[in-house]
C-alpha cells in the first residue's frame, strides 16, 4: 500500500520491485502498451473486453425477472426492509419546489473542496434528500402491481445503490477536503445481491452509470438550493466500510460527494 504522505518521493522514474505490476521500470504508459499487446492482465481491461458478453444464465435471469414482474413486487415491498429504532432519522416533508431555473442550475454546477460553516436548515437537507435520491411521484401500475420510481434512473429498477450519511474526518485521502466545514457527505453503497442475480457481469458497469446520473442529480439537487458539491473517487474504501459496518464483500462503498456552503 502507497504511503501517500511520502508521495513525493515518487516519479515516473522510480523502481519499485514490491508490486508485481512493477517487476520492469514500469510506469503506466508502459504497463499500458503490455496491456494492449496482450503481455499482461488488468481486471479492468478484462472486464471491458468482456462487457456485454452474456451467457444463458444472463438470459435465463434477465427474463425471470422481467417476465415476473419482480423489480415492482421488490419496490413495493421495500419499506420493509428499513429497520427503525432509536438512530433512525427522519427527513422532514420535502415541500419546497426547486425554483432555480434549470439553465442556471447547470451554470451554477462546479466542484468545490472549501467551505464556510453555516449551520443547513433540516428542511433543506431534507428536500436534498429527497430530489436526488428519494421516491417520486410518479405511479406505474406493471400486472397490476403498483410500481414506483426515483428522480433517477436505474438498471431493471432494482436500486442496487443505497445512500449513507456519516460524520466523516479521516475518510477521505489526502487533505485538499475541507471535512471540518462541509454540512455532510454521502457514500454510496452498492449492495452485489440486488442486480447480480438478474444481470451477472453486467452488473457492475449497469451499477457505476447508475452511480454518476445519481451523483450528477445530487450535484444539479445542491447547486439549486444555493449549496456546492464535489464528487470524490479518492476515500478510504476499507475504513468507511468499517465504520459502517459493512462485510466489503456484498456491500461495498464505490463512492462519495460532499456537500456546503462556499
Ligand atoms: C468520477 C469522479 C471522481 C472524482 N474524484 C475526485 C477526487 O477524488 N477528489 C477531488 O478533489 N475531486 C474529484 N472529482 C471532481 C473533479 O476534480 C471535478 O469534477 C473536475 O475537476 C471538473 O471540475 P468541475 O466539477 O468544477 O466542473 C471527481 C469527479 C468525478 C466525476
């Protein structure tokens, strides 16, 4: 594991002999020219020769689900796996309207590290809530069965992604975020049992567009209520998963974004 405080020891000239990726004066353009001449494996780039590749067993699930309407039978069914007890918090009614044009809200869109503290109305945490990651109101009726959506979009409308709130200090990696003023950040957590039973391998790539239209909504969901995100790939996987007491193997957290007052 890079120890990231010595960094700046490090350049593309730098040998390092402890990683197997490294075993010849690598750095990635090398590591990339072996890639594509086939001389060494990534499983990323496994993973994208490989995307969209389905097997019967895709097939087989795939309409399974769709053919048994399982996708609304799971949303309508969902208030039940909430657990409630004495931590649980509840948002208040989201009844303002966002009344930022939505060209302005597009203009107002940037990333932001620093922030001024300025205590966020609960309502409007709230409304953040429920804008980027909650229930619209929007009803459709599948079989009979009464189906509802989100203000995103989702593969299969299975929802694979939850959303976790956490007072966070040490989380993230290196120090350009400003954790000691932002109002709050959100992890989120993909949960592999949700879509991989229908879609196998396409489920991750199915998970991580789902993950930017949500990330993208709460980022244009801020800027319209007059407060400024930044999306973060950079955090400590391992120790938010501890924190929240998450196995790492199922659930994991594939990222964050932040939100405050500039
Ligand atoms: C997938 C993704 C990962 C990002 N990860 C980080 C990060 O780890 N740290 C950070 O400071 N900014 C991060 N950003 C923010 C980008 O640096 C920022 O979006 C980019 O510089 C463009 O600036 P803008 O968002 O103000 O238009 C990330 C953005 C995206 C979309």
């Amino acid at each position: 594991m890079i120890e990231y405080e010595k960094k700046g020891f490090f350049n593309i000239h730098t040998l390092l002999n402890k990683d197997s990726a490294n075993i010849s004066n690598s750095d990635n353009n090398h590591v990339y020219s072996q890639l594509i001449s086939g001389n060494c494996s990534s499983p990323m780039f496994s993973y994208l020769l490989n995307m969209n590749k389905q097997n019967l067993n895709d097939y087989k699930s795939i309409m399974f689900y769709n053919e048994s309407n399982l996708a609304s039978l799971i949303n309508e069914a969902r208030e039940m796996e909430e657990l409630i007890d004495g931590s649980t918090v509840f948002l208040s009614k989201a009844n303002k309207k966002i009344k930022m044009h939505f060209s302005k809200t597009l203009e107002q869109r940037h990333s932001t590290r620093s922030f001024v503290f300025e205590n966020m109305d609960f309502s409007i945490f709230s409304n953040i809530m429920h804008f980027s990651f909650g229930i619209s109101s929007r009803k459709l009726n599948f079989n009979d069965v009464q189906s509802t959506t989100r203000y995103y979009s989702s593969g299969g409308g299975l929802y694979p992604l939850n959303i976790d709130k956490v007072d966070a200090k040490s989380f993230f990696i290196g120090d350009n975020i400003d954790t000691q003023n932002m109002n709050f950040c959100v992890f989120f957590e993909y949960s592999i049992n949700r879509n991989y039973v229908k879609y196998g391998e396409l489920s991750l790539l199915n998970t991580f567009v789902e993950l930017g239209g949500m990330s993208h909504n709460f980022d244009l969901v801020c800027h319209s209520m007059h407060y400024s995100t930044c999306p973060i790939a950079g955090f400590n996987k391992s120790s938010v998963e501890k924190f929240l007491f998450l196995d790492g193997i199922n659930d994991h957290i594939v990222f964050t974004n932040i939100c405050g007052k500039e």
